[in-house]
C-alpha cells in the first residue's frame, strides 16, 4: 500500500493522476474520489464497485449489485473480497480525500486491504495517517509512505511551475517565494495566478505572504473554518508566536489541553509542524501563520496587544529574555521592553552584542528621549562597539543621571555613568588597582568574539592565565561578566579603537571591536 498524507494544496491529486498517466495505467486503476456522499459506507462500497468494474482487469470480476433497495455496506465489502480471489492481474485501488471517511468505512476499507489478494494494490490519499493498520504494514514492509516533504518544491520544480505559467522571474524573486511558501504547492500556485500582469515581481515575491487574498481564502476555507471554536481559538492567539507549546497556548486561550490540540493538529497534517521528537513544540507554517495573524487583527484587534504582553512575561519567566523584549516590544509596550532588556543585559544576554543591538533598533528612534533605561542601554550599546562620542552624544531625560541612580540595573551600567561624566559617577574614575600589562594584553581581546582557550593561544599563554587575568580584571573594573567589563574598561580609557588587536593568520573572529 502506498500512503499520500499532506496538508489540503500539497499536490496529492496532481500527483496521482500524473502517476496514472505517465504510467499507462488509466485501465488498470479504479479511482473513488470521497465526497459528501461517499462519506457514508455504503454509497463508499458502491462507489468503490464501480470504480472496481470500469477496471480491465476486473471488469469481468466484480460482479454488479443486485437491485436490492438497501445494500449493506459490510455485505458489498465481503462479496468484492469473493470476487477478488480470482484476480490474477496487477491493479490499483486509489481512494483520494479519504480522511473524509466515517469510522465504519474505515473499518471496512482496513478489513479488504489486510484480506486483499497481492495482486490489488491501494493508494490512499489523505490530509493525515489513517486508522487502518499502517502500523502492521510498516513493520511488515509493505508500505510506502509519501510526506508533506517529499511533495515541497524545489526551486527547479517552482522555475518550470512558473514558466509553464508563462512567467520569467528573476532568481532572487523565485527563491523569496520558495522560501516565503515553504515550497507548498498551492501558495507557489496562487503566486503564479497572482503574479501575472504584475509589473514588479520581485516586489511582489518580497510581499507575498498568507495574508494575501487568494490565499487567505484558500486556508480559510480549507483549515480554519474546519475547526471547532476551541481550536479555532487556540490557533488564532498563539499565531502571535514563532514557537508554541502546550503551557503557552493555555495562557493565551485561558484553556487546558493545549498541547493535545496541538498534536492532534500536527497529526492532522493542519499546517502545524513538530519541531522536537517529544511533539510538545510546533510552530505553524509560514503562510498559515500570517493568515492566522490577518483573520487575529481583523476579529479581535483588541487583544493583539494583551496577548503580546502575556507572552513576554512567559518568556521573560521562562529566561529567554530576546523572546520577552520582542513580545513587548510588539505590544509597543515600550517601558516594558526596555526594563527587560536592561534586567538580562549585561547578564544573560552577554556575548549576544549583535541581538542586543537588533533590540535597540526595534525601538521607536525617539523613545530613549523619555526613557533614562533605554537611553542608558543605547549608550551602552555604542560603548560596547567602541562608540566612545557617540555614547556620550545620546539625548536622554534632562534628569537621566538622577533616573539611572535610581535604575534597578544602575551596578551594572557603572562603565556608561562613566562614559557620560567621569566626575558624577558612583564610582571611582580609575580601577581600584593599577591593570597590569598582562591583564591589558587580555582586557583588549575581550571585546572580540574570541574564547579563552583562543585568546591564550594569540597571546602565547594558557587558558588558566587568561582565566586569572579575567577575574582580576572583574574584581579591579567593579564588574561581573565580559560584556560589562568591556564597557566600563572603555568607559574608563582602558580600551579604545586604536587599542584594537591583530589576530594572527588564520584567525577569523580576533577583529572586530
């Protein structure tokens, strides 16, 4: 038996009958397409007899229903098994949308592949795995298994999709949309009808997204509104997320049984993607996740903020401090954003200068102006990349030293105090005790992203060297990690671009300051 499970657009259809047709098996296969109607077993065991009949090689075979006004299902299903103990030809059995089948049927359809002769073949197409022994199959080998994987397109798949479409488009606009879709069949499909007569396609590959017309409608209509209320709830609050587990999702919907959702959503083949082998983290693709977010801001645009808050403050607990300052900073809760970000750097976040960095640019560029914390992060900030002028040059309250006095983190910003007047900072201007040469050779590789055992080795020293000139270094500066020690050592004069090391050849991360 071969099993074809993906989301609804993966191409499931396309492929089957491109099979049959490149194949040559259009007489040899019988097709049963499960609608509204074949939902019901018996008008599924009668379709299946027709199928069966148009068949070469069981044409002769099946023999067509009496005109008794009420066939059972369960009796249709064990006379094909009669009739197909003489078969002697290789056939198939394709049964497509069959995750559309009641509980029965799909008893029924397990009991004739398990009694089936070698000779019937099936082909199940469904948007998830079916309860009908796949199990058993798997372990005995007769079973092939095609994934949501396997139907994504590569980028030469989207180039012919989109000159069959009649369209050219540069490679960069192609790979943004492979990327943007995640290679999904449908979305490179709606993009190719969308896209024509499109004067800017790179353009357009840049703003392609789930939120787009067509395919919002498509997923809409195909995922979303296929979902009971509490599902439906589920995923439009936690589309606010990159990643979602179970505790989150139940502290955003205010519901329990969050990740069993989640996995049956998984396990649906919903667009929702397991990210570890104990299936308790997901994230959403791409495409489902900013339509999830459209239909969230045009339902309840009210929560969208809350919803932001609550998660940062579960990331904030949970000491993921990048997540946090971006949840708040999405709520535009920007008071928020920047305590958090003070509280774990320098801290947590010490040798994360780039995020740090990437944070401070999420701000409004006029919110340190109001904002002694923010402001003081900005300066530290620049004093961390070597920005002595600049540090100092940044606008802040006209009280921001009385309000960095009074800052939770106002310790471990001594070096900015510093920076900003040498003469109003809580601390002396100069180390407690003179920094020896060797404690400045190593001071000077401390900005870079250089480990120990690699600074020794530039300097000719061991590791336990470096390690004893670090700890003095923490001790003479006042500071308690590396990143904090670079800023009050330029704060102090003690560093400063000219000071910058060379790294010997070969050494690729010794250069920037």
């Amino acid at each position: 038996m071969t099993v074809v499970a993906a989301p609804p657009g993966s191409g499931k259809t396309v492929l089957l009958r491109s099979w049959i047709s490149r194949a040559g098996l259009a007489d040899r296969v019988g097709w049963v397409a499960v609608g509204r109607e074949e939902r019901d077993p018996q008008r599924f065991w009668v379709s299946v007899l027709q199928a069966l009949r148009e068949t070469a090689p069981f044409s002769g075979l099946v023999q067509a229903l009496s005109a008794a006004p009420d066939p059972d299902a369960r009796m249709i299903a064990e006379r094909l098994l009669s009739d197909l103990e003489l078969l002697r030809e290789r056939a198939w059995l394709v049964v497509d949308d069959a995750h559309l089948l009641d509980a029965q049927a799909l008893r029924q359809l397990e009991l004739l592949i398990m009694r089936a002769p070698p000779e019937l073949r099936f082909v199940l197409a469904s948007r998830h795995d079916l309860r009908v022994g796949l199990h058993r199959l798997r372990l005995e080998g007769e079973l092939e298994e095609i994934r949501a994987a396997d139907l994504r397109f590569t980028l030469a798949e989207a180039r012919e999709l989109f000159e069959g479409a009649g369209l050219e488009l540069p490679e960069s606009a192609l790979v943004s949309l492979v990327m943007r879709t995640e290679g999904w069949a449908a979305g490179l499909r709606l993009a190719a009808l969308s896209l024509t007569g499109y004067p800017d396609p790179e353009q357009f590959a840049a703003e392609f997204s789930g939120s787009e017309r067509t395919v919002a409608e498509y997923l809409i209509a195909e995922v979303l509104d296929r979902q009971d209320e509490e599902v439906r709830r589920l995923l439009l609050r936690t589309s606010i997320l990159e990643v979602v587990n179970g505790q989150l999702a139940e502290l955003l919907t205010g519901d329990k049984g969050g990740e069993r959702i989640l996995q049956d959503l998984e396990q649906a083949n919903a667009f929702v993607v397991s990210l570890n082998p104990a299936r308790s983290f997901f994230r959403y693709h791409q495409m489902f996740a900013d339509m999830l977010q459209l239909e969230l801001r045009r339902t309840a645009p009210e929560q969208v903020a809350e919803l932001h808050r609550a998660a940062s403050g579960w990331f904030a607990n949970q000491r993921r401090p990048v997540e946090a300052v971006r949840h708040a900073q999405s709520a535009e809760d920007w008071a928020l954003a920047a305590r958090l970000l003070a509280d774990h750097w320098p801290g947590h976040l010490d040798g994360q200068e780039a995020t740090v960095h990437d944070l401070l640019a999420g701000f409004p560029p006029d919110a340190h102006e109001t904002d002694a914390e923010l402001a003081a992060l900005l300066a530290a900030d620049e004093l961390a990349h070597g920005s002595l002028d600049t540090a100092r040059a940044i606008p802040g309250p006209s009280d921001i030293r009385a309000e960095i006095g009074g800052c939770q983190n106002v310790n471990r910003l001594h070096g900015l105090a510093v920076a900003k007047d040498p003469a109003s900072a809580a601390s002396p201007s100069t180390p407690v005790e003179p920094v020896t040469a060797g404690e400045l050779r190593v001071l000077r590789y401390l900005p870079t992203s250089l480990t120990v055992p690699e600074i020794a080795s530039e300097l000719s020293v061991s590791p336990n060297t470096v390690k004893t000139h670090m700890r003095n270094l923490y001790v003479k500066l006042g500071s308690h990690r590396r990143t904090e020690t670079v800023i009050r050592a330029r704060g102090l004069g003690l560093i400063t671009p000219d000071s910058q090391p060379v790294a010997r050849p070969g050494r690729s991360g010794a250069a920037t300051t």
